[in-house]
C-alpha cells in the first residue's frame, strides 16, 4: 500500500468492504500500540525509567501526530531566537532516513537555514548532547522531534499541532496519524498551532478547545509558514511573483504535501500537475528525468519543490526551484511572550 492510498484509509477516503476490512485491523494494531505508548508513558512518569539531565538548558520541539507539521522551520526559528539572546545553541536530531553520508534531509536544511550552528544526528539523544557540550561548548541545545524521546530532561517542551489535520485522525498508529493520545499534550509547556492560516475562527477555536479538554495548561501561540522568495539548484533566489499566473508542477516527498500545494496556489501559482514522493524519499536520476517529461508535456513554467526536497537532488533540474520559507506568529505579541518564556529558561 502507497503512502496516498494509506491516507485515504484513514481519512475515511477510500472506502467499500476491502477498506473496512482493512481499517478494523488497523485499528486492533492501534489498540495494541496504544497499550504500549501508555506503559512505556507510565514508566517515565513514575521514575521507572530514567530520565538524565544534561548541564545546559534544552528545548525540545516535537509533535503529537507523525511528521508535516512544520517542524524544520520552528526549529529554524528557535535556533535563530537563542542566537538573538546571546546564546550558543546546538541542535540534535535522530537522523531518520539518512543516506549512504550519514546525513538527512533536515539536517542539511538546518544547515543552510542555521549556518555554523553544530548539529549532532544521533537515536541516542542524551550521548549527543554530551558530545555537544563537551566538544561544541555549546550553552543550550535544541531537540528535534522529541516529544517522545522522554530519557533526556528539557527545561522546555514545545508541541506543533497542525491546524490543517490537528489530531492525526482522531485515532493512534496506524489507524490514525496519533503517536500518543491527546492527553498526553499536558507534559507540554508550550503548544504551536502551525499553519493557522489555513483555519477558519471556529475550527482554531475547536482545535483549543480541543487541547484544554485533556487538561493541557500550556500556552498556546498560532503560527504559519509565509513564502519569501525561490531557490534555484545554483542557490540563484528569484522573487515569489516569479511564479504568479505560471503553470507550474509540483514535486515533493514531504509529511504533508498538500499543504505545500496549497503554499504554492495561495502565491498565485497555476498547479497543474503533481508528483508526490513518501516523505524523506530520496531521489533518483529517473524520477528527475520522469518530472522533466511530465513538466514539458504540461507546458510548465517551473517546477516547484521544497527546500527539504532540493537539497536531496545533486544534478540539475530545469525549472526547478524550492519555495523558502518563514515562520511567522498571527499575532506579533505572541513571539514576544515565547521569546520571554524562552528567556526564563536560564534564569
């Protein structure tokens, strides 16, 4: 089964007897896994397991659903904050997906969006960040997707919940989208709602709603990701407009690709093919050459991709550029009160 057709059955897209039928197991292996996430939960809670502390502070910047939150930029912008407070930050991620390099996608991203800030890629957060520290002499570190990693100790934890697809489904792996329940939302400080703009009032007031009713007590700030400029393979940038009333294809393997699609038509682009690869996909020189062909039937303008994608592609791509870019907070306060709280960390 494709990732799309996956997603269709859980949305509640496909449907008939075969769906049925696959969706009740699904939703015994979910039942299963829920059993899991709740123990292992419950270890942490009581001091079973082992929490450890490291000598600086960390944030930890993760989500309640798998992956196309958004969460590379918020990372980005973290980074970038402790650095306007005169901080050395460091960042750790687990390196999911990386290739024969021992490099992933968001790792080089973070790179190009966070230059000179080290980076360690490591499944063992707690030896990273102990690398970290002992050989970067970095004053504060910045987790990525550790939400669930619970062995390290965090001074602040931050959850992105996605208003476009917010509870992953309404139902845990692989039934729905949920690594844990809800609930589990109250071990949060801080809670990001990305992508708000995409929401009407009502349905960002649901999604509030929603988190206070698990008896979450976190701050709760509204984001969304704003286009800047196109990024060509020869790091040449051309203004959005480029592409405004241009019949473009787009191609990307990302979490949620449709809200990139939808980035691209909100700056005025005329979508008018797709090709969407798994998330994390890494590509081939037949699937650049197979874009090319579908981009020149459709009588393209340009191929549009992300950041996260074009830095995965090591050969030139005619027309194609990746849309760069920001993470902006709906109201200017907001980013204000989460630089305080960010602040307090090293009171």
């Amino acid at each position: 089964m494709s990732e799309q057709q996956y997603k269709k059955l859980i949305s509640g897209q496909w449907k008939g007897p075969v769906a049925a039928g696959l969706k009740l197991l699904l939703r015994f292996c979910a039942a299963a896994y829920g059993v899991g996430t709740t123990v292992r939960n419950a270890l942490f809670d009581r001091g079973v397991k082992k929490v450890h502390r490291v000598p600086v502070p960390v944030i930890s910047i993760g989500n309640l659903t798998t992956g196309g939150t958004g969460k590379t930029p918020i990372v980005a912008w973290f980074v970038q904050e402790l650095q306007k407070q005169g901080q050395k930050p460091g960042i750790i991620s687990r390196g999911y997906r990386a290739d024969e390099t021992g490099v992933n996608d968001e790792k080089r991203v973070l790179d190009r969006l966070c230059p000179r800030v080290p980076h360690e890629q490591d499944p063992d957060r707690v030896r990273a960040a102990e690398k970290l520290i002992r050989e970067q002499q970095v004053t504060c570190l910045v987790l990525d997707d550790a939400f669930q990693h619970r062995r390290i100790d965090r001074q602040l934890d931050v959850v992105l919940i996605d208003a476009s697809n917010p509870f992953g489904f309404d139902a845990l792996l692989p039934a729905g989208l949920l690594r844990e329940p809800p609930k589990s939302l109250c071990r949060a400080d801080v809670v990001l709602i990305t992508r708000s703009d995409t929401a009407t009032h009502s349905q960002l007031q649901a999604i509030q709603e929603e988190i206070r009713s698990v008896g979450c007590e976190a701050e709760v700030f509204q984001t969304c990701f704003e286009a800047t400029e196109l990024l060509d393979g020869d790091n040449n940038r051309t203004e959005m407009k480029a592409v405004r009333n241009k019949r473009v294809c787009v191609m990307t393997g990302i979490g949620n690709p449709e809200a990139f699609i939808t980035t691209c038509q909100s700056e005025g682009a005329i979508v008018v093919a797709e090709k969407i690869f798994p998330d994390h996909y890494h590509y081939r020189p037949t699937d650049l050459i197979e874009i090319q062909k579908q981009a020149t039937q459709k009588n393209c303008d340009a191929i549009l991709t992300t950041l996260k994608d074009l830095v995965k592609i090591h050969q030139s791509v005619d027309k194609l550029k990746a849309v760069l870019i920001n993470t902006r907070f709906i109201d200017p306060l907001s980013e204000e009160a989460l630089g305080r709280k960010i602040r307090q960390i090293f009171q």
